[in-house]
C-alpha cells in the first residue's frame, strides 16, 4: 500500500526543499561553490557562449583567488625546485 501525502505536508515539503533547477541562479551558484568548470557550466544552462556565463556569474568566481594564488605559488616553487635539480647536475 503506498503512502499518501495531504496538501498540507505537500506545500510544506514543497516549501522547504531544495530544487536546484528551480532557480539557475542558485543552481549556477552551487556549482561554481563546487568547482564545475565554468564550460561544464555554459553547457548545463544552455549559454550560446561562455562569456554569458562569465558576465552572469563572474563575480562568483573572485572568492577563488586564493587557489590561484596558490596554484601559482605552487608552480612556481615546482619550477624553481626542476631548476636547482637541473642545475646541480
């Protein structure tokens, strides 16, 4: 026997969910919060191209400039570590 739910526990479920399609904004949003390449994102909302993905949720990404950051630092001391090895042979 299957279960039944009223109207009441429907529009409160309804209420109190989350539906990440329901708004593209906050879909979008939780995507970048979940590093999705932006392209995997362009593809997901159906932009023609990636700079309305860009303009539309850009600001999002500048939270991110720590890991560039880091990614660079990274980088570079893997480069300046190949070079002393390089050089010390």
């Amino acid at each position: 026997m299957e279960a039944r739910l009223g109207r009441s526990q429907c529009r409160r479920a309804y209420e109190t969910a989350a539906y990440p399609r329901s708004s593209t904004h906050t879909h979008a949003s939780w995507l970048i919060a979940g590093k999705v390449p932006l392209p995997v994102i362009q593809a997901r909302l159906g932009h023609e191209s990636i700079t309305t993905t860009v303009d539309r949720y850009g600001h999002l990404l500048e939270s991110s400039d720590d890991e560039v950051v880091a990614a660079v630092q990274w980088a570079m001391g893997a480069a300046a570590a190949k070079r002393d090895f390089s050089e010390a042979a």
